[in-house]
C-alpha cells in the first residue's frame, strides 16, 4: 500500500470583517465586565496626570501649561499601551498577570509611544488644518500604530506602515467605529459637564477629570479590539497532501 507524506503548513491568520457595532458593544462588554480594574488603573494614570495638567494650566505659566499636555500625552501613551496588553491577555486565554507586569512591559516601549503619539497626533492635527479628510484619513489609517508598538515590538515607522496594511480595505467601518465611540463620549461628556456647572467652577475641573478617566478606557478597548480583530487569530490549516511514499522494501 502507498501512504501519504503529509506537508506541514504554518497557521494562517483569519481576520474578522470588521462591525462598528459589534466592535463598540465587544468594547463596552469589556469595560462593564473587567471595570474593577479599567476604571482604577485609569484613575491612577490618567486621574492623577490630569489633576497635575489642571495644577499646571492654572499657573498661566506657557511653560508650565505645555509641560502639562506632555505629561498628558506619557500618560495617554502608558495607559492605552496597558489596556493592549490586558486585551491581549484576554483573547489569548493565559492566566491571571498583574496589573504591575503589564505596566512593566508598556514602560519598556513607552519611549516609543510617546513619540508615535506626538507624530500621531501632529499629523492628524495638520491633516485636519488643511482639508479635513486627510486629517480623517490619518486618523483612520494610523489608528492601530500603538498597540502594533506594544503586541509586535514595532518602531514608529514600521508600526505605521502595519497599521497603514491592517487598516486596508476595512478603513471605513473603522472610522464609522470611533465615530460611534465618540458620539457616546461626547453625550457623556455634556451630562457630566451640565452637573459640573451646577456645582461651580471646581464642579467642572473635577468632571472634566472624570470625563477623562471613564473615557479612557473606551478608546483604548475600542482600538485593542480592532486590532486583534483585524491582526486575526493563528488558526490550524489542513495540512496538504505530500507526495505518494514508496513502501518499504521487502525483507527476507
């Protein structure tokens, strides 16, 4: 009798075709079910840098007020790049790691991240001086840069160009996905900022903080899940079949 010789074949990736509702719902599941730690992680981060930028921007000081927005950005940079790796925990299934392993393991590229952040930002900023869409464009293409920095151990350059190719073919559902993100915060933002105005001017600095800290983890779920979703999963491939084998030779 011939057998065959089966061919290894490496796992493919699968990508999920990407639903603005479904990626806005998977996210907000995320967040009511793991908010235990989301929502003090964030408060840590993200709270405590933004209580320092509203110390600093009340000095009047220029210098001081721009030293502000840069350690707004570290904290931005740091705190999403928390949120991928919690994410990433998640979908793989692995155990319970601390909230300071994964802290530790964002701060070894947070230098990376905070540069991707500010070039981020830049060009979306000048993208929407000029023209708008091209800000929009940008804004859509690169939005996946970060957690490409964290997951894949990408530079800046290298993780623009990975989030340029996720991004491909499926940029308008993602876009469609932030801007449903966004129309949720933005209502957010107005109750919060309504009950602050009603309290005073210290009312609406302590919203505006709160705003900040129960929207960040929004965003950062949002892109960690459209990344995985769009990275895709290694999946088994039915291995081909090889070439017939001879039997073995006979023996006396």
């Amino acid at each position: 009798m011939f057998r065959r010789v089966e061919a290894s074949a490496a796992p493919e990736r699968t990508r999920r075709p990407i639903r603005p509702s479904g990626v806005v719902d998977e996210a907000f599941s995320l967040y009511a079910e793991h908010a235990r730690v989301l929502l003090p992680t964030a408060l840590l981060v993200v709270g405590v840098f933004a209580v320092v930028q509203a110390l600093l921007a009340s000095s009047g000081s220029f210098a001081l007020i721009l030293l502000g927005n840069a350690l707004s950005i570290v904290a931005s940079a740091l705190y999403s790049g928390f949120v991928v790796k919690f994410v990433e925990r998640l979908r793989s299934g692995g155990g319970p790691a601390s909230v300071g392993d994964m802290f530790a393991a964002v701060a070894a590229v947070l230098g990376t991240l905070i540069l991707n952040g500010i070039l981020y930002g830049f060009a979306v900023a000048i993208g929407l001086v000029l023209l708008i869409v091209p800000g929009l464009i940008i804004l859509t293409m690169w939005c996946l840069a970060a957690p490409s920095i964290v997951i894949e151990g990408r530079g800046v350059t290298e993780a623009f160009r990975r989030s340029a190719e996720l991004t491909h073919g499926q940029r308008m559902p993602i876009f469609l996905t932030l801007l449903l993100a966004l129309v949720v915060l933005i209502g957010l933002g107005i109750v919060l900022g309504l009950i602050g105005a009603v309290i005073g001017t210290v009312g609406i600095i302590v919203m505006q903080i709160l705003a900040s800290v129960i929207a960040a983890p929004v965003f950062s779920l949002i892109v960690a899940v459209l990344f995985f979703d769009l990275r895709g999963a290694d999946v088994p491939v039915e291995p081909a079949a090889g070439p017939l084998d001879p039997p073995p030779a006979a023996t006396a």
